[in-house]
C-alpha cells in the first residue's frame, strides 16, 4: 500500500508540473539537405566494383566461406546485386544522364575493408575511357555468418499421420552483410563521400539432421542479395534530400493573450496565436515581452520566413535576456545554413 501511495504522489507531481509548465512543444516538418553533394557539373556518373578479392586473397577467402557455411557465389552475387540497385536508384534522379556500370574498368581488388584509395591518374583514365564525371566505387563487399547449433523438437505426422513430438537438430546462421562506398570526383581531386553499411540477418532451420537443418535455411542466400539490393538503394539516397520531423517549444504562459493564444495553436490556428503574440512585445513586463518576441520567432519558421525568425529571437535575448531565444537563434542559424545548401542541390 505505501509503495502505491508513492506512486500515486510520483504521478501527480508529474501532472502538476506538466500542467504549471510554461511551454508547449510544436513539432513540424522540414526538409534536410542530402548528407552527400555533388557538384552540379557532375551529371554523368561510373559504377565501379572493387569487391572481389585479390588472388592473394584467395585462401583467406574460402576460409572464411567455410568456417561462414557461405555459398561459393554469395558474396560476388551480393556486390552485384548492391551496384545494380545503386544505378537504379540513381537513375530515377531526374539530374544525371548516364550511370554505367564499368565492368571492364581494371582496377584493384580488396578485402572485406576499406582499400587504399585509388590514385587520381587511375580515376582520371577511367572517366576519360567512359565518359563520366565521378566515380561511384563499391570499394569493399563481405559476409560474416556465425553458425551455431543446438538441439531442439520439430512436430512430424507418424505412420497414423498425427503429428508427434520428436528431437531435431536447430541450425541458426547470423550474417552480417558490410560494404563501403567511395565517391572520386577528379575536376576537384576530391573525395565526395565515404561511407560504411553494416547491418545482419538471422536465418534459423530444423531437421532430423544438420545436413537436414541446412536446407530448411536454403533461402538465406535470398535474404542476403536482397539485403544488399537495400544498401546500394539506400546508398544513392544519400544524395536526396530527406524529410523529417522537427520540434520548437513556445511559450503558453505570461497573459491571457498567452493562454487563448495556446488554444488557438492546438486547433492549428498558429496565424491566430500570432496576432495575440504580436500584441504582447510592448508589454511593459520585460519577461512577457521577451517571450512574445520568442514566440514571433516561431511563428515565422513555421511560415518559412528565417530570416525574421532569426531577427526576432534575436531582440529576445538581446533587449530582454530570454536565455531560451539564445539556444534558438542558434538553431535558426543551422537551419538558415542548412536551407542554402538545400538550395544548392535542388538547384541541379
């Protein structure tokens, strides 16, 4: 009973600081800047797939197929498969002409890590011979798979075809699929990007048997080369702009304009809340009006206008030392910055 009075009393001190708390949180949303830009001259683009190990690289690569259960094939059709969905997914932007896998380009092999970089003589011929602006290199491909067995039940029919109970051997295979990506731009002798997937899947099976087991998980391969069709998806899309969701807080608090304000932004009436806001910032209270000027602040990110948020988070903090407008005038900062580099790429 005493532990449930002090949850009681937990509770209801959460209630009242949430209902005394002089904010409320807006979320909204925002388009981002790709995570990778690339120049605009560049609309002409070359696969490369440096995966496949190199012959002195051979033994340790059927080792490792063998202590893995690996298929000889998986990891040359999982690197396939990953270039392939990236030139898909790259074609669908409306700001390249070509992408090409170059299939004959002769380049080092390397292993399941990233290799040395390649030399910008090497990146320079291979644009000239295809006709391409950058090169997109598949720069490592590898499976791990841990095997683990154990002893488990599996229900068959019997001669009377009633399903029984009976011991069976449990396979379980953990594959985690890694793959790097390199973007060479040669006009600036820049590396674009640099980027590392790791991500596994888990594929179980019973039999009377191991070999038995083994089979029930046959389709693991499938699993793989579609896992990795998502990363090389996934790759290009680090060259799009993303949507997301962001959240401000504002201030509910101060006068009744401020309350009735509140009410008219839960219904979605942020136009509404603004002009109760507005007629706040002269208000002889200096508290209050800081908070108003912070919520001007708000209400024009919300309608796009940067700019004038910035200027009126700023006048918060400076004429009225709303330390809230300080973290986020600099937030405003970021997103203004962020917002010229969106222009940038939508731009292509």
């Amino acid at each position: 009973m005493k532990n449930l009075n002090l949850l009681a009393i937990y509770f209801g001190l959460i209630l009242l600081v949430s209902s005394c708390s002089s904010t409320n949180r807006l979320t909204m949303g925002a388009l981002e800047p790709a995570p990778v830009h690339l120049p605009n001259q560049v609309v002409n683009i070359g696969i490369i797939n440096r995966s496949v190990p190199s012959e002195g690289n051979q033994t340790l690569d059927k080792i490792d197929k063998i202590l893995s259960a690996e298929g000889l094939e998986l990891d040359k059709k999982g690197a396939e498969a990953a270039v392939t969905a990236l030139r898909d997914e790259l074609e669908r932007h409306d700001s390249f002409e070509h992408i090409k896998i170059l299939l004959d380009a002769d380049v080092g092999k390397g292993l399941g890590v990233f290799p040395a970089t390649l030399s910008w003589g090497e990146i320079e011929s291979l644009c000239e011979t295809h006709q391409v602006d950058a090169i997109f290199s598949l720069a490592f491909y590898d499976t791990d798979t841990k095997v683990s067995y154990a002893m488990s039940t599996m229900q068959l029919p019997n001669s009377l075809g009633v399903n029984v109970s009976i011991p069976a051997h449990e396979v379980r295979l953990q594959t985690l699929v890694k793959n790097g990506w390199r973007i060479y731009y040669p006009a600036e002798k820049r590396i674009v990007d640099q980027f590392v997937f790791n991500e596994g899947l888990t594929a179980v099976g019973k039999g009377v048997n191991p070999i038995k087991a083994v089979e029930a998980i046959a389709n693991r391969n499938e699993g793989v080369v579609e896992l990795s069709k998502n990363m090389g998806s996934s790759y290009a899309l680090r060259l799009l702009p993303f949507r997301t969701r962001i959240s401000r807080d504002y201030y509910v608090r101060g006068t009744d304009n401020f309350i009735i304000a509140k009410r008219r932004a839960q219904t979605g009436d942020w136009d509404g809340a603004a002009v109760l806001w507005e007629k706040e910032i002269t208000n002889p209270n200096r508290k209050i009006a800081g908070r108003a000027h912070y919520n001007m602040a708000i209400i024009n990110e919300i309608n796009g206008n940067l700019v004038e948020a910035m200027d009126w988070a700023s006048k918060s903090y400076s004429d009225y030392n709303d330390r809230n407008a300080l973290r986020y005038l600099n937030t405003l900062k970021y997103r203004f910055a962020q917002n010229e580099a969106l222009e940038q790429q939508v731009s292509r």
